[in-house]
C-alpha cells in the first residue's frame, strides 16, 4: 500500500486551496481538480495522522452516488480523466484513484449535520461510556438497546477549515432559492 497522503503537491496546476479533506486546483476558467487527501476529519478537526488509502475510499464513493444520482440531480462531474491535465506521470500517479476533474460551479456551503449517538462535546471531557449511549437531554445515559430517541438534524455552514457554522433552516432555504434564481 502507498503511503498515506496529507497534503497534495502538483506543480502542474495552479493551486486553489486546501478543506478538511479535499485540496483543489484550477483547470483553466472553467474546471477544477479535485484531489482527496487521506486526512481525517472529525468534528470539524484535521487530525494529524492519516489513514492510508481513505482519500481512495472516499472518492470512489463520492463518484459512485454522483453517477448514480445523476438522473435526478445533476452535479458537477464531467468525465475528464484526471491525468488528461495533470502535467508528468509523478504528479498523475501521486493522485491516482483520488482525484477528479469536476466543472466549476458555484459553492453551497450548506451542511445537514444529523446527531444521534455519540456527543463530541463530552468527548473532549474524557467521557466514555461502555455499553450505554447518551440521550439528547444533557447527561442522561440509556442502554444501547434501548429505543432511539429522535434523531436531530442540524443544518449548518460548512466551513473549508474550522467548525461549521450553525444555520437556520429558513435562512438555508432562502440561500438555495437564491441561487436558483
């Protein structure tokens, strides 16, 4: 297996900028690279250790839902071969399998955030709780086997680095009109 990959490096192509998971570069005026890196990424933290062959994993499953779902959303995908416009076999090969040659279109940086199970802000207190899950009121454990509460959906701004945003789900309907129009 290849090393892990962090960051991406092509010379080739002028870079754009780098998300939590993602790096991207320009394709001309029209179209983007996108390369996915083996980053992790949890609770809006770039962890520093990778997982070799994630960014692989990752985009695969990307492509797969975008090419399947085509019929009913159209998306950015275009079909150019990433190594069609990376310069030199080092630089095609680095990002072999991880990459994709998408059109550039303008961004919506909305997430649907869903919250169930595991609650980040206790993790970050040393919490942990073997064979119990917490409730969504602050504090209360049940069993695992217990009956879920609710799930609670959260949309939220997505941020290229940093946490998301908290979002109304006005404001998010009113934004995707927006760019409707």
């Amino acid at each position: 297996m290849a090393a892990p990959l962090y960051e991406s490096s092509i010379k080739s192509l002028p870079f754009l900028g780098r998300g939590k998971v993602r790096d991207m570069y320009a394709v001309g005026d029209d179209r983007l690279l996108i390369v996915t890196t083996d980053r992790l990424s949890a609770f809006d933290v770039v962890l520093p250790d990778p997982i070799p062959g994630k960014g692989e994993v990752l985009n695969e499953m990307s492509n797969f839902w975008f090419r399947k779902l085509a019929h009913i959303v159209p998306n950015h995908l275009n079909g150019a071969a990433p190594e069609s416009v990376i310069k030199g076999s080092d630089e095609s090969a680095r990002v072999m399998g991880r990459a994709v040659v998408v059109k550039k279109l303008k961004p919506l940086p909305v997430e649907a955030a869903a919250a169930d199970d595991f609650r980040p802000e206790l993790a970050c207190h040393g919490v942990e709780a073997r064979g119990t899950r917490l409730d969504h009121r602050p504090g209360r454990l049940v069993r695992v086997d217990d009956p879920r509460p609710e799930l609670a959906q959260e949309p939220a701004h997505g941020a290229l680095a940093g946490a998301d945003t908290p979002a109304e789900a006005d404001q998010v309907h009113g934004e995707i009109n927006t760019i409707r129009s």
